[in-house]
C-alpha cells in the first residue's frame, strides 16, 4: 500500500502507521513508547496526545481530539491507571468519536456539553465514577439536578424511581464493561487501566 501524502501539519519527523491508519510521532526506548507521543488523523487532523514513563506505561497527561480540533477526552494516568478528574467535551459539530462515558453513566442532560468524572486513585470500578459525575453547559455553568421537592408527591416518586432505574442500569452496565482506556483515550471501564492499557489514554492509544 502506497504510503500517503503528508499533510503540511504533519511533522516530516512523523511515520505513518498502516495498521493504525494514522501518523504517529514519539520516541521509543527498548522497544516501548516513552515521553510525548502524538498522533493525527490521515487528513492531518490531530487525533491524540499523551504521555508514557520509561517503563512504557502511560503516565501523565493525556488529550484526545474531535476531527475539528476541539478536545474530547483529556485527563491523566498513572501507570497504566486514569487517575483524578477527567474530562469528556461533546464537539460542536460532527465527530468520530463515541461518547466516552456511555457505558458508565446514564445518558447526559440535553444542554450538557462536558461532563466530568473523578477516577481519584484509579484503584476504584468504573461503577464508583457514577456517584462523581458532574454535567456543564456550554457556557461552563454546572446543570443541577432538578428539584424535586416542588414537585406533586405522586410525580415526585415518579421521577425517584426513574432516577433509580437509571442508576440501576448505568451500575449494570459498567460492571459488565471493561474500559479501553489507553495512551489514546479512547473508551472506558474499570478505572484501573483499559484492557488494552495502550499508548494513548483511552483506549489503549488514545
């Protein structure tokens, strides 16, 4: 397979991946991705960004990109493990790239454009990201969850119980899934590290 045409974005120092079906730039130690690594798409659109020790884990921050350049995913490893806050941007126009949180969490409000986790240590389940999950506008104003309490007692236990099913549903679900969470952010799962612990943050390379 020819190789294909560099974009003028694209450093002359970059390779191109055949079975990634991108460019890749980074630096390589035994064998084992360590430092910066970064990551675009054929068309020259940045796809990811992250950082492994030199023990070839990821360890550091870490970014992942909508084809429009917005950041979609964004948090930080260690050793292999999404620890403290990570951050999931929904784009302002079309994406290749999946709802990061959909199988841990149940589906966001209408108006949320981030919504925000807390993986703490990264020695917790996926299942626990539930209880820390915070939604924003697109103006960065926190979306409350609504007040029952003015609600007509029938209606209030109404939505109670949906909001319990919901939980109930989201809980099944993350125990079921197991997260890609790699050096390039990618899909989600046990906060410890994705299965295909990778080369870029979620998803075991992004």
């Amino acid at each position: 397979m020819p190789l294909p045409t560099r974009p003028p974005n694209v450093p002359a120092e970059a390779s191109w991946n055949a079975s990634e079906n991108e460019w890749e730039l980074g630096t390589k130690s035994n064998g084992k991705c360590v430092g910066t690594w970064t990551w675009w798409r054929p068309s020259g659109a940045i796809v990811c960004r992250s950082t492994f020790g030199d023990d070839g884990t990821l360890d550091g921050p870490f970014q992942r990109f909508h084809p429009n350049g917005e950041v979609c995913l964004e948090g930080t490893y260690s050793k292999n493990r999404p620890v403290g806050i990570h951050r999931w941007h929904f784009c302002s126009g079309k994406s290749d790239q999946p709802y990061f949180f959909a199988f841990i969490l149940s589906d966001p409000p209408d108006e949320a454009r981030t919504v925000v986790v807390d993986y703490k240590d990264g020695t917790g389940l996926n299942v626990d990201l539930i209880d820390t999950a915070h939604y924003f506008d697109a103006a960065g104003v926190e979306i409350e969850p609504e007040d029952e309490s003015v609600q007509p007692d029938d209606e209030a236990q109404a939505t109670k119980a949906t909001t319990k099913a919901k939980k109930a549903t989201a809980k099944t679900k993350a125990k079921k899934t197991k997260a890609k969470v790699g050096a390039k952010a990618r899909t989600p799962q046990k906060a410890k590290a994705p299965k295909k612990a990778s080369r870029r943050g979620s998803s075991q390379k992004r």
